[in-house]
C-alpha cells in the first residue's frame, strides 16, 4: 500500500522541514516562519465545510479537527478545541500595541493563528487561524 496523493505534500515538508526552498509558497512561508497573518476570507479553508483533520504545513502535526471546526464570521476557519493536548502550544504575543494570544503547531513551533476568548462552549475559545499554516485530511 503506497502513501496517499492527497498527504504526499505532506510527507516532502515533514521530510525536508519547513521552509521556502523546501515547498512552502510565499504565503505559507510568510504565515507559518515569520508570523504572518493571511487577508480575511481570503484563506482556502476559511468556509470549508469537509470533514478531515487539520494538520501543519510543515511537518503533517493534527492540529484540529472538523468536529470543533464553527463559522465565526471573522473569514479565518475557527475551532472551539485542538485535537489532542499537546497539539499545539500557547505563546505571548505583544505585536501590535496589543496583547494576544499566539498557537504555535506543538510540534513544529510554526505560526498558526491566534486564540481568543470569545467562541462557543464548551471551551468558550476561538482558535482563529490561518489557512495557510493547515492542509486538510479529508474523512
């Protein structure tokens, strides 16, 4: 049994790491290694409604699922919960004369999005990323 067309990007970034010579585009790169945001809306998984599990870019980390996976109407794909402890981290975020809430892949240390504290329950958490820093695995 072969690998999956679908993950075999997945697997070349998890192998060569994750960088821009090693397969990111600019906006996976700028996102996920410089801390960069996507436009909203603007994202490939911002209204999907598949069901999968959202792993890292770089190294094919699951990092959420499509079960916590809600429409938060601010244009990036939103979860109320990550997939497993562990999954990601949490880090200080001090840009932009404000204080927030930085998600880091647990695994990579790539630059997912932000997590905020305004969603549904049970978590009441908002886990705001970027489409850029996921690839979908779909069920």
């Amino acid at each position: 049994m072969g690998i999956p067309e679908s993950i075999i990007p997945l697997c070349a970034a998890l192998i060569l790491g994750c960088s821009k010579n090693d397969g990111l585009n600019d906006i996976q790169y700028k996102v996920t290694q410089r801390g960069g945001t996507e436009r909203a809306f603007s994202g490939q998984y911002w209204d999907e409604k598949s069901d999968g599990d959202y792993v890292c870019v770089c190294c094919a980390n699951p990092l959420f699922s499509s079960d916590t996976k809600y429409e938060s109407g601010t244009g990036w794909p939103s979860y109320w919960q990550p997939i497993a402890d562990g999954a990601v981290t949490l880090h200080s975020d001090r840009k932009l004369f404000r204080t927030r809430t930085e998600v880091r892949c647990g695994q990579c240390d790539a630059h997912l999005g932000h997590v905020f504290d305004d969603g549904p329950q049970p978590s009441g958490k908002r886990y705001c990323m970027n489409s850029a820093a996921l690839s979908l695995i779909k069920r």
